[in-house]
C-alpha cells in the first residue's frame, strides 16, 4: 500500500501533491492509498476526503473510529484495472 504525505504542507500544496499521487497510483495499478493528513484542525484530512469523494475511481474505505489504527490518515481504495493490464497500455 502506497502512503501519501501531506502533513504539515499548506492547504494548496497538500492538494496538488495529494492529486498527483493518486493519479500516480491509479497508473502504477495500486489497490490502496494511504493518506497521512494529520489530525490538527482538520483541515487537511476535509480537502483528502472532498477531493476523493470527487473522484471516479476512488473510494473511501469506511472504518469505525474506534478500531482505526491511525486518526490522522484516510485510507482509499483505488478502482482501477490491475497491473498487468495497466503495464499493457502503457506499452
């Protein structure tokens, strides 16, 4: 599983890296993303879950808080073909 960080960047740097990483992961024929947002006001992890939420091809995997590992990341599914099938368009 790949991992995104964007804890402690500003608002408008979090939200390019968080983008170009996950389209790099949706190419590269990754399953799960996990995003590190932090915990602080928020912020962060609101604009992770806006952008996903905007997304086609990507989905929140849902956990109770009280059995998530870490509060300052989101985990994402990616939907995406497999690796195989990426690697072949790429070619």
């Amino acid at each position: 599983m790949r991992t995104i960080y964007i804890r402690k960047l500003r608002f408008e740097e979090a939200r390019i890296k968080l983008e170009r990483e996950l389209h790099d992961a949706f190419m590269d024929g990754e399953s799960y993303v996990e995003i590190l947002h932090g915990i602080g006001e928020g912020i962060l992890r609101r604009m992770a879950i806006d952008y996903v939420e905007t997304c086609d091809f990507l989905k929140l995997v849902e956990t109770d808080p009280m059995f998530r590992s870490n509060p300052g990341a989101t985990i994402v599914e990616i939907l995406a073909p497999s690796k195989e099938y990426i690697n072949r368009l790429k070619s």
